[in-house]
C-alpha cells in the first residue's frame, strides 16, 4: 500500500518504456520542472529506450565520462549488447563498478548488472546484486530471473513485494502477467486480461500485442494470436518476439512458417527461437547417429 | 426530505393536491384560496372570497372542481377553469374545519365545530345527512376510499367511524330527493342515514386528526396529548393497536402514506415525523425552526406529500425515486425493490439478477444511490445512505439465472461514494480526509491518494482516473500520475456524470444546468433549465439527450437546446439509441420510446456544416414551422430558411437578408406592396443592380428616386422621358428638377414661366444667356424686372456624366450561399466515391509493390538460408545445456557477497520440457521436449522405424512449437515459455499439461482429403507427396480418445493402399517400352483399396491398357468390376463395348502375372502379387507386405520402418497409455 502525494512527472516516460512504446518515451521525455533525481532518472530511461531500439552506438557516444552514476551504467549495458565480442572487458568493468563501495549499491547499476548477468545465464551473479530489489525495475528483474529459472515459487514471493509497495504499478501487472503466463492453467486469463487492460488504457505497442498473442496461444487459440501478431507485424515488421511467436503460430495452424523463421534468422540470428532451433537440429543429428 | 416546492404565505390550514397535474391548492388562514404549480413553482390562481380563515379545501378526482369551507360557516364549490365560485351551501353553524368529496358520488363530507358532520350532494346541491354524536367540535372527517365509511375526529377525545351504507342505498336506489328532503328533518337529530359504528377512546385531549389507511383496515388518529395513535378494525369491533410518542406538542394531522409502510405525522412542536407502521417506531424527524404545523396531504398517485406551516407550505418526498443503475455496452444493470435487475438493450428482455436485500429489510433511504459495474469480473458496487454512506460490492455468479433469493454476503465498507475505475479495482471516497481508498475486488486497500480538492463525491472518468466534485468545481484527477488533468467551475453541486460512449465528451447535470464538457474538461457550452433536470445520455452523433421533468430534450454540441417532446411523468434516460429513448421510470421498469429526432438532426448537420445532409432533409421537407426558421435566421442560415417557407412575406425578408434578388424580386411582385418594393429597391441598389433597382422604383412610381437614379446613371433618355411624365402629372417641382438634372435651360424657364415665377423665369435665362427670352419676360415683367449681381460670372449648371452608364454593378464575388454549395456538394457525391474507388486501386498497387519486396527479401532469405545449410556442419551451438542438463549440475556456488550474506540463491527449478520428457511415453511429446533420441527410441520400439530422416523437419516443428516467446523486462533475455496442450478455463495453475503439438488428427483429414483430390484430378506425384506426408505425420500425431486411436489406425491402412497404388502407377508411366510389365502394374492398380470413384479410374486406365494389348479376357473382367462400381454413363457405355468385344473372343493375347481369381496382395516393394497362402512379410508400421526377400530393409511405402521387425504398435494417445 503506497500513499503518496503530490504529481509523478515521469509516470508517462516510464509507462511508454515498460509497455515497449520505445520512441514514444523518447519523444515524450521533455518534461518540464523536473528535480535533478527525476532528471537523471529521466535520461537513464530514454537512453535505456534507445537501447532496446538498438541504437547502442548513439547512447554510447552520448553518454560522457561525466554522466552521472546510472548513465554509465546504461552505457555499459549498451557496450555489452553493441559488441558481444568484447564483453569480457565490459562485464570486468562492471564488476569493478560493482566492487566499489561508493557507487556498487546503486540501483541502476545494480539493474544492470542484473541484466547483463541474465544474458550471461549466470543467474547466481545476477541474483548477487538484485536480490535485495530496491526499486520496482530491480523487483521485476527477479521475478524474471526466478521465472527462467523455473522458480514460480520465488517469482511469486517478489511479485508479492511489489503488490505491497503499489499493486497497480505497470511493472506489478506486468509482472504478474508473466508469473501467471509461467504457471499457467486458469492464471493464463488473468494475464490476459492484464494485457488486454493495458490494451484498453494505452496506445498498442507490439509488447502488449505480443503479451496478447502468447495468451491466446497458451489457451490453444492460434488463430486469433496469429491476428494479434500479424497486427504487430504492422506495427514493427522486424520486432523478434513477434516473428519468432509468428513462427510458432503458423507452425500451429498449419502454415507455412519458413518466412518468418528465414526473417527472424536474418535480423536476429541470436534469438532463442534461432537458437534453439540450431541446436535441435544438432541434437537430432546426433541423435541419428545412435541408430546408425 | 427532498424538498420538490416551498410557498412563502400566511398559515396554511388547508392543503389538497390535483390528482393528475402537478397543482396543489393551499387554504390560508387570512382568506384566500392558493393554486400552485408545484412543478413550474408558479402561482396559478387565487380564489378570494371566504370570510376569515378556509381551513379545508379539497380537489374532485375527474371534474374541474374543487370545494372549500371557511370560519364563515360557509361550503363553496368553484370551477378552477371558469375561476367561479359555482355555488355555495349553506347549513353549517360554526367554524368548518374540512371538506371533502367522495371519491364516485356527488357528496361531500364536511366537518365543523357546530359539533356536527354533514354530507351534502352537490349536484342537488342540498344537505343529504347530518352525523350527530360527538360533543365538541369535529375536526376532522374524511370518507374511506372504498367502503361506505366516514371517519371523524373530534375535540371529545374520541374518534368516531360512521357507517354511511344506507344512506348509499338511498342514493343509488331511484329515491327521489324530495322525499329524502323530508326525511332530513327527521334525520337532523339520530337519523338511520348515517350511524356510528365504533367510537374509539383512548386519547386523553381533543384529537385533531383522523385518517383511514388506503387499502387495510387501519385508522391512525393524532391528538393534543402529543400522541399518534393506531387503531385496527373488523366488521364488529374497532381497538386501540398501538400508541407512537415523540411530537412534543400538539399533533395536528397524521396519515398513512399511499405507496410505503409508513406513517406521516406533523405537529405544533414545529416537526414532521415519519414512522414505520409496522414496527411502530420512529423512523425520521425533520424540524422547522419557527413554523408550527397544521396540515398534511398526501398525493393520492405519486409519491409526494405536503405539509402546511405557520408561514406557507412546503411539497416534499421522503426519499428519491431515481433508480440506481449502470450501463454496460448492450445491457443495464439496476436496482430495484431489493433484487439487482439486468436488462438487455437488444432484446428488451429484463431478468433478475440477485438479491441485494434480505425481504422486510426497512427500506426508507435505505435504497441503492448509485451503482457501477465492472463487465470483466461481473462486479457490482451498490452505494446507498445507509450509514451515513456506505458501498455494497457483488460478485454475480456466472450461472446466475437469477431465481435464487438467497442474499450473498456482499463486501461492504464505509464511503461517501465508491466507483470502479478499472476492471478490478475501485475507489472509495474518504470524506472526512478528502482521501480516495483504491481497492482490489477482496475489498482490500491496494492504494491511498489524497485527492487535490476537498471532495463531496467521485464518479468514473476513464480507466484510473476520477472526477472528484466539490460544492462548485469538478477535477479530473489522475490517481496513478497524481495529476490533476482538468478542472471547471459548475454551478453547485454536480449531480450526475454522463459520458459519451467514446469517453471524449462529458456532461455534468446538476440541478438546473447541464455542462458540456471535453474529457480533460474543457468547458463547451452551458445550458441552464427553469425545470429540474432529471437524466441524460449521449446518442451516436454526439448530441446529448436529456429529461427534465416534464420534457425530452436535446442539446447540440454548441449548447443549442430544444423540446423534443413533453413527458407526463418523470423517466430517467439510460442509453440513445437512433431514434429509440431506452429509460427507466420510477416504478423501475423499462421502456423504450421512439423520438423524431428530425429537428436536432437536421440541426446537427447544419452545426457540423453537413450541407448534403441538410440539403436531403430539406428535399424530403421533414420539418418545418416559424421554430425553425427563426433558428436558421438566427444561425445565419436565412438561404436555407428560405427554402421552407411558402409565405411572401417571411420569404421576402428571408431573401433580402441572404441577399437572394432574383427570390425577392418574385415575392415582392407577389405582395406589390410599396414598402416591400422600397426595400428592395436598397437591396438593389445597395448591391448595385441598377435594373431591379429602377424596376423597383417604377413599381412604386418614386419619381424623385428614379430620376436621381437615371441622374447618376446618365440615362438621359430617361430622365428627359421622365420630365416628360412630371409634366403631364402636373408635378411643377419634379420637371423642374429633372431640368436640371438634365442642364435644360430652356426647359427650367419654361417651367418657371409657366408655374408663374415671371422673375426667376428672367433671372434664369438672361444669366445664361437666352436674351429673346429674358427680353419677352423682362415686357411682360413690366416694372418689375429683378435686378442681376454684378461682377459674377455665371455657368451653366450641368450634371457631371456619370463614369460609367447604365447597367449592373459587377460583384467582385458571387456569394456562393451554402445552400448551393450543399446542392453541389450532394452532386458531387458521386464523384467522392469514384475518388475513393481509385483509392483502392493505389492501395492494390501497394499491395503490388509489398509482394515485390517480399519476394525480394524471399530471395535474400533463400540466399542466407542456401548460405546457412553449407555452415550447418560447423554449426554445433552450445545452447543445449538448457534443455538436457540435469539441475543437480547447475547447482549454485555458495554466495560469498557481502551485500548478500543471507541470501542463497535458489536452486533452478525443472523446465518444463524436461517434466515434458520425463512424464510421456508419446513420440511426439518427446519431440515436443526436445528429447529426440528418446523419441526415436519409442518409435523405433513401437513402428519399428528406423529411418528418422524423413521424420526431421516434424521433429523440428514439434520442438519449435513447443514454447511461445515473451518479451519480458526491457533489454533482458526473452523468455521462452512452454505452451500446453488442452487449456482449460478451470486448470489449475502450476500442473504441467502435456505439450502443445503442431500436428494434430484434423489436419491429417484435411490432408486425405486434398490427396483425394489430386488423385482424381490425376496429380499422382502431388496426391502421392500428399499421402507420404500423412504416412509420416501419423507416428508423430496425439488423439484423446481411443476411438481415435482407431480412427488414427485405420487412415494408415488407407493411406498406405493409396501411396502403393500410386508408387506403382507412377511406376507404369515410367516403363513405356514395357507393355506387359504394364498391364500387371496397372491390374495390381485395382486390387489397391480405393475409393470408388478412384477404383473406377484405375479400372478404367487397366481396362484401357489391357484391351490394347488385346487381352481381351483380362480387361472385360475389369470392365464387369467397373460396371459393378455404377459408373457414370460415359465410362458404362466404354465398359459395356469392352465386355462385348470380349464376348467375342474371350482370350488374352499375352499371359500376365495376373488371377483375379485368386485373392492376393501386392508386395510393397516388388509390386508382385502374393497369392493367399504364400509366406509374406510386412512393415510393422504401414502394415504394407512384403515378399520374404525383403526382409530387414527400409519399407519402400512408408519409407521409415524395417520391415519384418518387431513392434509393439502404434501408441499415439495418452488413452492406450492410462
């Protein structure tokens, strides 16, 4: 329970960014009489945006040695996802921020390192500095993370502390959604109906029509996931979530899905429906082998 | 107490309510008769001509009357149409205290404190019986409403019921009044008319007040011992029931009320009580703070009551009558008596939903206030008085069909008013801290917010947010951002909020006025009402549509209002839809009312510059009427107005002020009137059309203007003409003038000479010059000749020429009136369609240049997948840990972080695929789970498969399949999420179902049925692909059920007639140089189980080859088969030839490997026939058969299985398994 006053100046920028509506928060982030906080906040959530635009180089490039706290730590984040090859240098200078005492409890780096250590699927170190939350963001990470882990129990237990602090916070319900997606069975209509609320209250973005569609499709209905997701193929034709689901549905309806499997290769040959695929097909190999 | 009208007078004795207008009579203590219009709150008439206080007045239920009796001892009947006093009677010895007329015949009852009660018959006008017993004044007397009894009140302390029955008989049998005038002697002092029946004693003082209930056998009486007093009655007896105390003073009247269970009484200690008239106890007390009371009425229809006092009256309802209700796409929900009702707009069905009260539950303000409603959860929040305000929230069941009367136990709390603002979630105003509460459907706070104003009451204003209301403001208030995003000043107190379906506009009702407003509350109009207003909904045009109490109205977007039609009685609008009113009353029923919404339509369009609109509503001339005009006049719209009007006159002035000449040019010769002709000459002139303008004016014969006209004009000729009329008129002044206009100066002497002006006539001519003449004057002037100025030198005064002649002004612009822009815009019609049908052409094109792309990018892939398959060997991804690796390996290292020194991290839990993997004994699941040696190895122990290639890219699908992909936190990994086969509403969370397949049985059929098709289209290579591709799909498809399995089991029989059948005919079209290999393969063909139409294609094909190569024997036999089949005529007709043919020559010309005879299968890889008692081997999977040579290879049908190994069958639904 959350009693507060006085006006949320970034309660828009951070909804945009939460439900994926990426270059809405950037164009909408000049706000005026801001506090010095809500202003790093501010720029923390829009260089984050063009992060999960892909623009890694801008934020990089923006983001100057001067930059306060959070903002180099979402430059690292840009650095670790630009170059894959060089990670190993950008996750020791992460752990050096990590180590210092001064800055290493701050939340954005915490996120961060939260992140990049997910990607790592080094879920232990990633669990290290996100545990103890903080923040709604860090909350939502670990729900996240103890849903890959195949922990709904824990999830449920960090879902909870963000139903304390505000129930009805974007991050809570969207937080639940993916709690119920993972266990599934009749919570499945509670997360669709998540989705669909956000649906009805904000403009469409492919996230929410995606969180939609992967509803629909736990509930055995193809057909209208394949309609949700054709129409955030229109919204974003290169979005990887959405070809990647694309590829599942047609799979299910009985279409053809090599198109969408070719496109997601092409612009994202690291996603884990590519990968995945790639490593069943070796498995299947070897698998041939032992009939042989 | 909802006070409805307050009058300001001297004391008020005597009060009667109109029984169907809304009227009330008030009698005053100085005299006088008052008629109000308590709705209009209006003085109607007065009635002046008692002496002395009237304190009993009554109205007739169906006559225009009403009667009075004053302290002057007199009864007077009037006519309030004709505002006479018809009669007066006369017999009354003292003060009368009150009147009444009986509710059928022609008599009144009156009371008065010559101790006596009387009834008069005012048709006859006389006295029909006096009721003589008590002893002291009556104060009170009043008829039952249905049976033969009087009631009385009395000074004596008693109340007395009279039984009037026999003198009813008297009046209904055919008695003559002059008889009954005789008997009235007798009858004056204990007559038989009319005689006591009870006489009830109990109150200590006079009582003041006596009053029988509507429909049970009740009296309530009140009295100076302060107490009100309830008595029951049966046919012989009459008893005290019960006592109610609490007036401090005197009790002046009490009745029972006409609807409720309930009792009103009113008092000299200055208050007005109500009662529960069951539980006898005091329910509520309003107070005034000087004015004792004197009299009570209750409306004998509606729910109203008065009450007169010291210094006026007041009309007044005990609670509101507005139903609660809430509006939800197609259906209402409403609350009426204590059930939750449910309405459906489309069908106008109404049902009961649930009980909200338990029965008997006192119900007087108690009644639901408002009500909202959440369609997701079917959710119901009631809000009501209760309290001090307090909210009732309902989940309806969903098989509610709603006959069930048991209450559930709703989640109540307390609150000034409480809303939905999302699908589960509420809000609870905290009035005392100006606080909302956010709560979650278990009725639990999820959220506090203090609101930016102090706040009366909040109502729904989108998803999250709140219009708050205070006594003169309204906010819309963010409760997420804690923003304020609108604000607007109102009139006091906001009553209800009407949004439109869009949620873009918002109306604000309160008592007299009604704001349009946008949804961040910009203010768009006001619109004030004398009349309260009562409802109001959005139609689909955005205009709002509203009741007062006595009218429908609407109001445009601009704040236009007008009267649709009149209402008799209250209603409340709930929803607009089209032309239909969808309302409740106040009884809480349904109704649906057809409106002509033509006016406010055809407004609409005007306001929304809809000129095609217009245009086709004036063609259909649907409305009309000075209303309307004077509107489009006023709008500015008089070219419009023009087209409806056939008066002259209205259509004259309609025309000048749209400027129309050629209009007002045909009304003004219709009218030929002098002024209408004047104005349109400046008209004309003012727009320059000189024409019209002369037109005009020769009209009206105006010659001064004309020729000032033709003056500056510089038509001469004219002007000369018209100097020409002045003179044959006789007109010295305006041929003088036209001479000068015209610079004659002969003319002008001439005129002056004539018109006796000898010395102007001389002056005038010698200054210019014309000597003869001046000569001739100055002779006959004589002496007389004036004298010239010297040292001027005179000009002639002539006209200037005008710049230019004659002929209209040219206008800049033609006013293109709206009203042709309408007409062309209505033609143009057409052509905007042809736009948008071309429209549609660019977007095919589009669509041309998409598909261009696409295959471009088809291309690409084609090139990056071409370029991925030769990287495949070097592949080799290490993403599999994922998948195989069992938990105990991913074991977490201890936690050595000082940060957190509590926490362990947990240990992974199991994917679900690896649950997937473990529980199923199924192919397909395994695939699914991505465990393909497992899966291998079932299909291997069951079909015996061991050729996996073919199963590939099914393997692959199926695993692919298996898991949706959601983007979680921004920037972090997706996560793949297993999906599950069988989803049900009621599965419980955190049971792993088994996966969900790619491939499933009806997809399979669809196939069969497209590789039916192909076949007898004869696209062997395609049907063939068709039925290998089911053949490959079976092993990996899961059924439910058994027979499923079976149906599952039976197709791969079928298919696996249909793929050998094809192998071998595809086979015979290769061997050309063959022809007996061919006719074996193609006799083999037919012995393939088929479906008809196909065997009789192979037939017909094997027939065909065999009776070329002359076996003549062989194909009639296949020829009697395919007459068996009952072909069609064309292929019967080619059989029958073949057969005849035979009969001739019944040989074959070569020995085929080949006895129809003999029954046989066909070995699945040889194509050679093995005869009924030969060793075969078959495929365990297809069940194809084969020669005993081919045992241990690959089935050459099914292409997976080895033939002649073991199998345990196939296993292909959890059924075989359970």
């Amino acid at each position: 329970m959350a009693s507060m006053a006085g006006p949320d100046h970034l309660f828009n920028l951070r909804n945009h960014f939460y439900l994926g509506a990426y270059q809405a928060a950037i164009n909408n982030s000049e706000i005026p009489n801001l506090s010095q906080e809500d202003i790093v906040e501010r720029d923390c959530l829009v260089h984050r945006a063009y992060i999960a635009l892909g623009s890694y180089q801008l934020v990089i490039s923006e983001i100057d040695e001067a930059a306060a706290t959070p903002l180099q730590a979402v430059k690292l984040l840009a650095m670790y996802l630009s170059s894959p090859e060089n990670k190993e240098s950008t996750i020791s200078s992460l752990k050096e921020w990590l180590a210092d005492p001064t800055v290493g409890n701050n939340a954005t780096i915490r996120l961060i390192a939260g992140t990049i250590f997910m990607h790592e699927e080094d879920y232990n170190e990633a669990l290290k500095h996100t545990h103890s939350g903080g923040t709604m963001d860090l909350h939502a990470l670990n729900v996240q993370i103890f849903i890959k882990m195949h922990r709904s129990d824990y999830a449920e237990k960090q879902l909870r502390v963000m139903q304390q602090i505000d129930e009805d916070h974007t991050l809570t319900q969207l937080a639940s959604a993916w709690l119920n997606l993972a266990v599934g069975g009749s919570k499945i209509q509670e997360a669709y109906l998540i989705f669909q609320d956000f649906s009805e209250k904000y403009p469409m973005t492919s996230l929410i029509l995606n969180g939609k569609a992967v509803c629909c499709m736990h509930m055995g209905n193809f057909e209208e996931a394949e309609t949700l997701l054709l129409e955030a193929l229109n919204k974003d034709a290169k979005d990887p979530e959405t070809l990647a689901n694309l590829v599942v549905c047609s799979l299910h309806v009985g279409k053809s899905s090599s198109r969408y499997l070719n496109q997601l290769k092409l612009s994202h040959p690291e996603h884990v429906l590519v990968k995945r695929g790639a490593s069943a097909e070796d498995n299947f190999e070897r698998a041939l082998q032992s009939f042989a | 107490m909802l006070t409805k009208f307050e009058t300001k007078s001297n004391r008020v004795k005597g009060l009667s309510f109109h029984p169907k207008r809304p009227w009330i009579l008030a009698s005053l203590h100085s005299g006088v008769i008052q008629l109000w219009d308590y709705r209009m709150g209006t003085l109607i008439d007065r009635f002046d001509e008692h002496e002395g206080p009237v304190r009993g007045v009554h109205f007739h239920s169906s006559q225009p009357l009403f009667v009075s009796g004053g302290d002057d001892y007199k009864i007077k009947v009037w006519n309030y149409k004709t505002h006479r006093c018809l009669f007066t009677l006369l017999g009354h010895l003292d003060y009368i205290r009150t009147v009444q007329f009986h509710h059928e015949y022609p008599w009144i009852v009156s009371a008065s404190d010559d101790q006596t009660i009387r009834i008069w018959n005012w048709q006859s006008r006389t006295c029909v019986s006096v009721l003589t017993g008590h002893n002291h004044y009556v104060m009170c007397a009043s008829f039952h409403p249905k049976e033969d009894l009087v009631v009385s009140a009395s000074l004596d302390q008693t109340v007395r019921v009279w039984d009037i029955g026999a003198l009813r008989k008297k009046t209904v049998s055919p008695a003559d009044d002059i008889m009954r005038l005789t008997q009235m002697n007798s009858d004056l002092f204990g007559g038989v008319d009319a005689i006591v029946k009870y006489v009830l004693e109990g109150h200590d003082r006079g009582v003041n007040w006596a009053a029988f209930h509507p429909n049970l056998p009740l009296i309530v009486s009140g009295a100076d011992d302060r107490q009100v007093k309830l008595w029951r009655m049966n046919e012989t007896k009459a008893w005290e029931v019960d006592t109610l105390r609490g007036h401090m003073n005197n009790v002046s009247s009490v009745m029972f009320h006409a609807k409720q269970d309930i009792i009103v009484s009113n008092s000299e200690d200055k208050s007005i009580r109500v009662w529960d008239a069951t539980k006898r106890t005091g329910l509520q007390t309003f107070r005034r703070e000087h004015d004792r009371f004197w009299i009570l009425a209750v409306h004998p229809e509606m729910n109203l009551l008065a009450a007169g006092h010291d210094s006026g009256m007041i009309v007044f309802k005990l609670e509101r009558e507005r139903p609660a209700f809430a509006l939800s796409g197609d259906s209402l929900f409403y609350a009426k008596d204590r059930f939750l009702r449910y309405y459906e707009y489309s069908t106008q069905r109404d049902s009961q939903v649930i009980p909200i009260r338990r029965p008997g539950t006192p119900s007087l303000n108690q009644s639901p206030r408002t009500l909202s409603y959440s369609p997701t959860e079917n959710a119901v929040l009631i809000c009501s008085d209760v309290d001090g305000g307090s909210y009732e929230l309902y989940i309806i069941p969903k098989d509610s069909v709603g006959r069930s009367d048991v209450v559930q136990d709703a989640k109540r709390g307390t609150g000034g008013s409480a809303v939905f603002i999302a699908r589960n979630r509420f809000a609870v105003l905290e009035k005392s801290t100006s606080q909302v509460l956010v709560k979650n459907l278990k009725n639990e706070v999820v959220k506090k917010s203090s609101l930016p104003i102090p706040t009366d009451a909040i109502f729904y204003a989108g998803t999250g947010n709140l219009l708050c209301r205070s006594e003169d403001k309204v906010v819309i208030f963010d409760l997420q951002q804690r923003l304020v995003l609108g604000e607007l000043q109102t009139p006091p107190f906001v009553r209800y909020v009407v949004w439109s379906s869009d949620m873009e506009s918002v109306a604000l009702l309160s008592k007299h006025t009604i704001i349009i407003a946008s949804k961040k509350l910009v203010l768009q109009c006001t619109l004030h009402e004398t009349i309260r207003v009562k409802s109001g909904a959005w139609d689909d045009n955005g205009v709002f549509i509203y009741t007062t109490l006595n009218h429908i109205k609407y109001c445009l977007p601009n704040g236009d209002s007008g009267i649709i039609q009149t209402l008799d009685v209250p209603i409340y609008i709930t929803k607009v839809s089209g032309n239909t009113i969808f309302c409740l009353d106040r009884d809480g029923k349904n109704k649906a009312i057809t409106i002509n919404a033509t006016e406010y339509i055809f407004k609409l369009a005007l306001l929304r510059k809809r000129y095609d609109h217009v245009m086709s509503m004036i063609k259909n001339s649907q409305l009309c009427g000075q209303a309307m005009i004077a509107y489009l006049q006023q709008k500015g719209f008089p070219e419009v107005a023009l087209h409806f009007v056939e008066d002259e006159r209205i259509r004259f002035n309609l025309a000048l002020e749209s400027g129309n000449i050629s209009v007002a040019v045909a009304s003004a010769t219709q009218i030929n009137e002098k002024d209408h002709w004047y104005r349109l000459g400046v008209e004309a002139l003012r727009q320059g059309n000189s024409g019209i303008v002369e037109f005009a004016y020769q009209q009206t014969k105006n010659f001064e203007r004309l020729s000032f006209l033709y003056l500056i004009t510089g038509n001469l000729d004219k002007l000369s003409k018209l100097m020409k009329i002045a003179e044959v008129k006789n007109n010295v002044m305006g041929q003088f003038h036209n001479a000068l206009y015209l610079g004659d100066v002969k003319e002008r002497v001439k005129i002056l000479e004539n018109a006796g002006h000898l010395p102007l006539a001389y002056i005038t001519a010698s200054v210019h010059g014309l000597n003869d003449i001046a000569e001739r004057l100055a002779t006959e002037l004589g002496d007389n000749v004036p004298s010239l100025p010297e040292g001027k030198t005179p000009s002639l005064l002539m006209p200037p020429t005008p710049v230019m002649c004659g002929g209209d002004w040219p206008l800049l612009r033609v006013m293109k009136g709206i009203f042709e822009g309408g007409l062309e815009s209505a033609d143009r019609g057409g052509t905007v369609d042809e736009e948008d049908g071309e429209g549609d052409w660019g977007e095919e094109l589009d669509i041309n240049v998409d598909g261009m792309e696409n295959r471009d990018i088809e291309d690409i892939l084609a090139a990056a997948e071409a370029g991925e398959e030769e990287n495949d060997e070097d592949g080799g991804w290490g993403g599999l840990e994922d998948l195989e690796l069992p938990p105990e390996l991913d074991t977490p290292k201890a936690s050595a972080n000082a940060r957190s020194s509590v926490f362990v991290t947990p240990t992974q839990g199991m994917p679900i695929s690896q649950i997937w993997s473990q529980k199923s004994s199924l192919a397909a699941e395994q695939a699914a789970a991505g465990s393909f040696d497992t899966a291998m190895r079932l299909l291997h122990r069951q079909l015996g498969i061991k050729n996996f290639t073919p199963l590939k890219s099914m393997f692959l699908d199926l695993f692919n399949g298996s898991h949706s992909y959601l983007r979680a936190f921004s920037s972090s990994p997706v996560v793949p999420l297993a999906i599950e086969r069988g989803w049900s509403e009621s599965s419980s969370p955190n049971v792993r179902g088994p996966p969900a397949l790619v491939y499933d049985f009806s997809q399979l059929d669809e196939k069969l049925k497209s590789g039916y098709k192909a076949t007898t289209s004869g696209k062997f290579t395609e049907a063939l692909r068709l039925f290998l591709s089911i053949l490959h799909t079976i092993p990996l498809v899961v059924v439910e059920t058994r027979r499923e399995v079976d149906e599952v089991k039976e197709l791969v029989t079928i298919v696996k007639e249909y793929v050998l059948g094809l192998q071998m005919e595809l086979k015979r079209r290769e061997m050309k140089d063959d022809p007996l290999r061919q006719q074996e393969l193609a006799a083999y063909f037919t012995h393939c189980n088929l479906q008809t139409p196909h065997l009789r294609l192979a037939l017909l094909s094997a027939m065909g080859v065999c009776y070329k190569a002359k076996n003549l024997a062989t194909a009639s036999n296949f020829a009697r088969r395919l007459l068996e089949s009952n072909p069609v005529e064309n292929q019967a007709k080619m059989a029958r030839q073949v057969v005849q043919a035979a009969e001739r020559n019944m040989t074959d010309a070569t020995k085929l490997n080949y006895d129809f005879r003999n029954p046989f299968v066909i070995c699945g890889s040889t194509y050679v026939p093995i005869y009924r008692g030969q060793k075969d081997v078959s495929c365990p999977y297809c069940t194809a058969r084969f020669v005993p040579s081919q045992e241990g290879n690959i089935c050459t049908v099914c292409d997976l299985a080895v033939i002649g190994a073991d199998a345990s069958g196939l296993l292909c639904s959890p059924a075989q398994v359970r």
